[in-house]
C-alpha cells in the first residue's frame, strides 16, 4: 500500500497547473493588421511587419493569407480537450505592382459556421432503357452456363 502512495504522489507531483498552449502561424495578427496600410505598404513591407504568407491563392498570386491559431487545454477534468482560444485570419490583396490594394481579417467572434445540406441526389435514369436491356441480356447469356453446371 505504501508503494501506492508512493506512485500517487510523484504521479501528481508531475502533473502541472499551467496549460499547454498550441500556437500556430504568425504571433500578434491584429496588431500588424493595424500597422498595414492600404495603398501605402508594399510587399516588401508586408514581409518584414508580418513575414512570409501561410498560404498563397493557387488562381490570384496577389492574394495572401496568414493565419494566427492558438488552442489550449481546457483543465485536467477534461482530459486533455483543448480549447480555441484565438482564431484569425488575415487577407492581403496586392495589386500588380505589389502595393497594398485591400486588406480583410476575420477573428472568431464575425466567422461563420457553415450549414451542410443533407439533401440526396436522386439517379435520373430508368431500369427500362436500350442499353439497360442490351447489358442485362450479354448478362444473363454470360451467366447462364453456371446455371446449367449446376444441375
């Protein structure tokens, strides 16, 4: 029993009050979303306030996205779950000189829960067509002699 005791102890003695944080993407993106401005920063600057984008629009060379993500665990009751605690994106459109045209950025509070439709596609052909006929007869002559094996 003492050895139980013994276990419990260093177990709890190991388990830390402070939360583990998860941060993903560029630190502080609302603050240099208010450095930016548009029609005066170019690309070069946009690179030195904020750095390279997280991910660049495959159709728009011009539009770039960072992305600022920080989870954390909610307590020790919860097991591990983790909490969203900071969610932002920021959107910089440049122009073909690469000044700074427009500037968007999202956070949770003005982000949008998507709603999926359930609705199932229903097929728009019929059992009783030509090629339908065609296909099940080649069937059934191709099948047929495994019905005659069997007797």
């Amino acid at each position: 029993m003492k050895y139980l005791y013994i276990i419990f102890i260093i177990f709890i003695a190991n388990c830390s009050v402070d939360k583990v944080s998860n941060y993903h993407g560029s630190k502080s993106l609302k603050n240099k979303y208010d450095i930016i401005q548009v029609n005066v920063t170019n690309k070069n600057d946009i690179l030195k306030i904020i750095g390279p984008p997280s991910s660049i629009s495959d159709f728009n060379k011009n539009k770039w996205f960072y992305i600022e993500r920080l989870k954390t665990n909610q307590s020790i009751v919860k097991l591990g779950r983790q909490k969203l605690k900071v969610n932002n994106i920021l959107i910089v459109y440049l122009n073909n000189y690469g000044i700074l045209n427009k500037k968007e950025f999202f956070d949770l509070n003005n982000m949008n829960d998507l709603k999926y439709l359930n609705k199932v596609t229903e097929k728009d052909f019929s059992n009783k067509s030509i090629l339908y006929g065609a296909v099940s007869t080649l069937r059934e002559k191709i099948n047929s002699p495994a019905r005659n094996r069997g007797k």
